[in-house]
C-alpha cells in the first residue's frame, strides 16, 4: 500500500514537470519531497527540454539553391548556399529591443526598414554566419529606391550593392548576421565615392602587371574609367562589384610613361581619384673604358712592366761594371 502511494507521488510530480515543460521552458529541474506515513525520501526529478523546431528555415538542394516564403509574405531566393554549414535560416527580427538597437545603428539612412537575420544553423545549435550566399527578396511592400545595409553585433554597418528588378531585390551576404533592407532616404546627403583600396602603387615602366583599384560607390552606379582626364577604352581595363572594382590589364600598363599618372573611377555620384607611378628602369653601367675608383683590373700589367724595368735595369748596372773592369 505504501509503495503504491509512493508510486502514485512519482507520477505525480513527474507530470507537473511535462506540464511546466509544456509552457516554453528550454529546461527544467525540480526537487520533489515526497512523504509517506513513516518515512521522507528525496527524490530529484530532473528533465532536460529540446526544441528542435527552426522557424524560417529555407531549404536548398545540392547546388545550394532554394526558396521559401516567410511569415510577413516576404518571398525568398537563394543561390550558393554551403549545405555543408547546416540549414541555412532567415529569421525576420521583430522583437521591439532588437529594433530599437538595428535603428540606432541605421539612424535615418533607410526609411521603413525591415531587419533580418541570416545564420546557418549545425546539427549542434551552433549559428554560423552566411557569406558569400545570393539572396532574393520580394517585399510584400514595393521599394522604388531601395538599398541594402549589412550591420555586424558591434554597431558598424556598411551598403551592399543591390540589383532591383520587377520588385525583387538581389544581394550578397558578407558574413554579418543582420541585414536591413528598405528606401533609401533621399533626404540624407551622399558623400563622393573614394578609392578604399589600390592607393599609392607603383610599377616600373614597361612592366607587365595587373593594376587594380577599388572605389566604395556602388557597381550599379558605375560609369567609366578616367586616366590623366581622359575616359579610357573600355578594352584597356576590367570592372566587377565588390563595391566596385577597376583593373588596368597588364599589356596596357606596360605601354604607360614614366611618371605619375591620375586614375579616376567615376560613378553616378561622383569620381572616386588616386595617383600611381611608373618608375624609369634603372640602368647599370657596363663601360669598362671609364676610370673606376678603386679598379685593380690592370694591376697585373703594371707588375710586369715594373718587373721587366727592373730587369733592364739590373742588366744595365751589370753591363757597365763590366765595361769599367775591361777599361782598367
């Protein structure tokens, strides 16, 4: 009778804990004191709790290409996702804290915002940041100036290149966890584009080397080459995104003039300038006819000639005692 009261305690207390369970708890741990007529044991009842449910998961096929729509209505494209990573997860943010802190970040440059959370997740639970991975969006609302930011956990953000067509916005990651897409707010003055990268280089004249530089406008805004103030053909130089990046090819700047030379990238809101230089080849002077301090190159002549003075010499001085000694 006493085990089957202690028994029915057992279940007791571990229904309670599938029931508190069942309320969103991740883990759970209770002590239950458990009494009977005439004695008191302890018994710990400890249940560990997993949820395995992923929201907003998009599921890609081998060739890392997939699609989803999420909750909001927002529909998805990916390319070139690593299935290696985990399942790759796209988590609108909406929690009021976490947008508080992703305005605070943005301050005004993007008007009606919408934040996201883009993160491979392992068989561990462990989030892994996405690079490298193409993501479509279609909006439920329709963006006419649309601009894409990254922003990592340490407050700094920076502006993706975007490709906008019938409403769809096309961008790379680049290994941050959040992204804000939105309008641009056309109020906010933009700065001219600068070179961030590609500064200062120097060649020597007729070199055979690549050239490259970078400006941070937007590979969407691009519009040519400058070189000395000139637009420069377009056979003489590559372009690609990231932001945008200019490449004099080797063959041309082998024909360049020593001195320094101007490149300009110019975009739509302006040309991004830098200098670089081509050095004269130097020469080494192989002239064996011109005095050279310290040139030992003719002392074996020099010591031959002495040798043989002095040989002549001693002969000389020989002959005429000779003579001397006949005449007495």
């Amino acid at each position: 009778m006493k085990r089957n009261s202690l028994l029915k305690k057992v279940i007791t207390a571990m229904s309670a804990a599938v029931l508190v369970l069942s309320c969103g708890m991740t883990a759970f741990a209770a002590e239950a004191n458990l009494n009977t007529d005439t004695e008191q044991k302890d018994i710990g009842v400890y249940v560990k709790y997993v949820d395995n449910t992923v929201w907003n998961t998009v599921p890609t096929d081998e060739d890392g290409e997939g699609s989803a729509t999420l909750p909001d209505g927002t529909e998805i494209e990916i390319s070139d996702a690593d299935k290696t990573k985990g399942q790759l997860v796209i988590d609108p943010i909406t929690d009021k804290e976490a947008l508080d802190w992703v305005n605070s970040v943005i301050d005004g440059k993007v008007k009606t915002p919408q934040a996201f959370h883009i993160y491979y997740l392992d068989n561990n639970g462990n989030l892994i940041n996405a690079d490298g991975i193409s993501v479509s969006m279609k909006p439920g609302n329709t963006l006419q100036n649309p601009v894409v930011y990254s922003l990592k956990s340490d407050g700094s953000m920076e502006l993706l290149s975007a490709d906008v067509k019938n409403g769809t916005i096309t961008f790379t990651t680049d290994g941050s966890p959040y992204y804000v897409l939105g309008e641009k707010d056309s109020t906010i003055a933009t700065l001219p584009p600068e070179i961030i990268k590609g500064k200062g280089q120097s060649i020597v004249a007729g070199e055979n080397k690549e050239l490259s530089f970078t400006s941070n406008a937007e590979f969407s805004d691009f519009l040519r080459v400058e070189l000395d103030g000139k637009t420069l053909g377009e056979k003489y130089y590559t372009v690609k995104e990231g932001s945008t990046i200019v490449t004099l090819k080797a063959d041309y700047v082998a024909t360049l003039s020593v001195g320094e030379h101007t490149i300009g990238i110019v975009s739509t809101n302006g040309t991004a300038t830098t200098t670089f230089t081509v050095k004269a080849k130097t020469t080494v002077d192989t002239d064996t006819d011109s005095p050279q301090t310290g040139d030992n190159s003719h002392m074996a002549l020099w010591l031959a000639v002495l040798l043989v003075s002095g040989g002549t010499l001693i002969v000389t001085t020989v002959v005429s005692k000779k003579r001397k000694r006949a005449v007495r």
